[in-house]
C-alpha cells in the first residue's frame, strides 16, 4: 500500500510539471520580435485597377512596424479614372506578413472593405496583384508595383 501511493504521489508531481510545462510552451510572448524581413521605410507604389473600371492608382506604402515575419503601415493612393480623368483619395491601413520566401501578403482596408495584395520581392521591388471584394457586381482587381525610396 506504501509503495503504491508513493508511486501515485510521484506520479502526480510528475504530471503537475508536465502540465505547467506544456501550458508555457503554448503561450505566445506578446512583445515584439526581432523583424526577420526589412520593409521599414517608404515604397513608392504604382498601380492599376482593371476591374470594375479601369484606374491609375499611384502614392505611397509606409511600413511603420515589424515583428518577425509581420508589418504595418499606411497606404495613401490617389485613383485616376482612365475615361473620366476624376481622382479620388484610396487611403488605409496595412497588415501583412512574408508568405515565403520573397513573398509578401497584405491586406489595405480602402473604403471600408480589404483590398489584398501578393507580391514577389526583389531587391527593392515588390511586384504583384491585387484584388477586392465585388463593387457593383464585378470583383475590384489590378496589379502594382512598389520601388523603396533610398535610404
């Protein structure tokens, strides 16, 4: 009897500090990391919109935090629409993150709905496409094309 309920005491310590330990290995340190990419900066981004009409999208991505393999930032565009020569401001907020290797994925939040962008990287260019919910019936897509400005 001694024997056994040493063997379950020892038992249970043994799982106590089984359970703390895998508790701790599941939780995530919420500060920032070391970034792993190196977009911090300015890139200045040409585009077009092909659908729903087409639009000349020009500005600027500001990449303003980094933490691991993730980023934020601002996108200021003003869109030029091709027929009607009408500009209008395409400003929002970026999250994103590195997919693979070169390869960058994120979201701008433009008028209320998330326009999403891949893109390849290289060197100090990202090209890629984009695309958007549906506005009117038709899906809201383009390409773009970002250049670092110097630093």
């Amino acid at each position: 009897m001694r024997i056994a309920l040493k063997f379950f005491q020892k038992s249970a310590v043994l799982l106590v500090f089984a359970g703390a330990a895998l508790v701790s290995a599941c939780l995530k340190s919420t500060e920032p990391q070391p970034s792993l990419i190196d977009l911090m900066g300015t890139w200045n981004y040409v585009g077009v919109q092909t659908g729903p009409f087409r639009e000349d999208l020009t500005g600027t991505l500001e990449i303003t935090s980094e933490s691991g393999t993730s980023f934020q930032g601002q996108l200021n565009l003003t869109g030029r629409n091709t027929q009607t020569g009408e500009t209008r401001p395409l400003n929002g907020l970026v999250s994103g993150s590195e997919k693979g290797i070169g390869v960058i994925d994120f979201d701008a939040d433009i008028e209320s709905s998330l326009r999403r962008h891949v893109g390849q990287i290289v060197v100090d260019t990202i090209t890629g496409t984009w695309a958007g919910p549906p506005s009117g019936g038709s899906m809201a897509s383009g390409t773009f094309r970002l250049e670092r400005e110097s630093r």
